[in-house]
C-alpha cells in the first residue's frame, strides 16, 4: 500500500478530473444544440425596430442633404 499525504491525494484528485473533463472537451449533445430560427423576439417587434433604424438613418441623410452639408 502505498502511503500518500493529503496534499498529494488532492492534486491527483484534481489531474484526473481535469483529465477527465479534456476528454469529454467538445462533445455537445444534440439535444441541446438550438436548432432552426427561433428569435428571441417576435416578427413585427422585430420589423417595427427595423422600420425605426431605417427610417432615423434616412430621416437623417434627408436632413443633412436639405441643409447643405454639416450643420
């Protein structure tokens, strides 16, 4: 039998769960991959902030045209 000290048990302890999780590094089950579209908003919040964004940025650039330059 061989005779170890705590400190040691608890490194050895600590290699073989790293160990451990090196092999098991990379393998996702299939259930918890996400897949398909699912967005985590709905369609028209999603289009009502698309229509704001769009609608600012030519809002602006119709702005900036009609004074004439940077103002």
């Amino acid at each position: 039998m061989l005779l170890q000290t705590t400190s040691r048990r608890l490194a050895d302890r600590k290699v073989e769960r790293f160990e451990k999780n090196i092999l098991k590094r990379g393998a996702v089950p299939e259930t918890t991959a996400k897949k398909g579209k699912d967005y985590p908003v709905g369609p028209i919040l999603l289009g009502f902030f698309i229509f704001v964004v769009i609608g600012s940025s030519l809002f602006q650039i119709i702005r900036t045209a009609t004074s004439g330059g940077m103002a």
